[in-house]
C-alpha cells in the first residue's frame, strides 16, 4: 500500500502534502448503449466532449503541475481538452488503463448475464472473486493503479497532479485509500466527467471531493 510509506518531509522536517485529482472521462457511445469497455475504444459523444471542456473550465483556476492518463481513447482525450487549458502535456501511462473485462468487452449486461451467467452472479454478488474469461480480477487491476501512485505521484517532486483515468480503476483506487476491501466495489459510483480529490498529508490519504459534478452545471 502506499498509504504513508512514500510521505517525504523536507529538511525542517514539515510534511510535502500532495493533491491528486482523480477524473473520469466524458459520456461515450458505448456508455449510452451500456455496453461494457474495458480495455477497448469508444469515442465520447457530443455530450462527452462538452463534460470534458467543462472540466478544461473548472481547472483553469487550479494550479496543476503534471497531468497524466490513460491512453484510451476517450480518457485520453478529455485530458488533452483539460491540457490545452492549461498549456501542458499529457503523459500516457498503460497502468491507468480500464480493468481487462476480457470476453464481456463490448456486450451489454443482459448478454453477460445470458452468456456468462455463473461468473455474472458471482461479480454482480462477490466482484473481489470474480474471473472474467480473459479478463482482469479486480485484485490485480487495484494493484496496478496502486503500483502508479508509488511511483508516479508519492516518488514525484510535483504536488499537484490529476489524473484522468476510468471508472472502474478509479473506484479501485479509492477503495484502497478508504481502507475498503474489495468486496465493496459497489458501494462506490462514479459518474461521467466526475472529480475525486485526495490529499496526501502525514497520517495518510484524505478524500476531500468524491464523484463532485457541480461543474456541469457551467455554461461554456
């Protein structure tokens, strides 16, 4: 866990305190037809687009050092409408990537449910012991995000970061910064174009802002 392993103080001994911001990407295609992504491409929608300018917005007046994603498609793109207001690159990272839902990418949960229907009851009931056919487990795909913010955020000189990643490995994050076993997967949602905030201080993590869309509400 990175909890409080990588805390740094300076040399007066004050704690470094650290903010990442945590973004899901706009509405896509796939999202209004409630098909499942995953590791595979759908482009955001004319809504999706607007979601993510309003992002660009709500960030103009927060001071951001480092901006990094996922380069799928559509988290990728968001970030780079959120960058151009900003005057800064996106990194790509492969660990931000969506959870591999393996044979289960783009159906929608009627033809899961028809099709897998032992291993749909086990992740709709049990997500932590689910093994999607030629997917990832929820384990591994929380180990790989926790693996990026060791070495990407708590090892960075930057304090100030965000982040624009993908629903499901969002929620993985935070569940680990919550201290909340896996089994409780569902007890957390995020919408489109949502921001998280977690502060790094001494003691640990802090969630300050969870699944916040109030930014939507601004007219651009």
């Amino acid at each position: 866990m990175f909890i409080r392993k990588e805390i740094r103080a300076d040399k007066q001994g004050v704690i470094i305190m650290k903010k990442l911001y945590l973004v899901r990407h706009g509405q896509t295609s796939w999202n209004l037809e409630g098909r499942t992504q995953g590791n595979k491409n759908s482009s955001l929608t004319s809504l999706g687009v607007q979601q993510a300018k309003k992002l660009g917005r709500y960030f103009e007046d927060i001071e951001l050092d480092e901006i990094f994603c996922s380069p799928l498609e559509r988290a990728h793109l968001t970030a780079q409408i959120i960058a151009n207001t900003k005057g800064l690159s996106c990194k790509l990272d492969n660990r931000l990537v969506e959870m591999n839902f393996g044979e289960w990418e783009g159906l929608t949960r009627p033809e899961i449910k028809e099709k897998y229907p032992d291993v749909f009851k086990t992740w709709m009931e049990e997500p932590h012991l689910a093994n999607i056919p030629k997917g990832e487990t929820t384990e591994i795909a929380q180990n790989r995000i926790i693996e990026f913010v060791d070495d990407k955020i708590m090892k960075s000189e930057k304090s100030t970061i965000l982040v624009v990643s993908h629903g499901t490995i969002i929620r993985l994050l935070l569940l680990n910064v919550l201290s909340m076993e896996l089994k409780h997967y569902y007890k957390l949602k995020l919408g489109n174009g949502s921001i998280n905030l977690v502060e790094f201080r001494h003691y640990g993590p802090v969630l300050i802002k969870y699944n916040d869309t109030c930014h939507m509400d601004i007219i651009i």
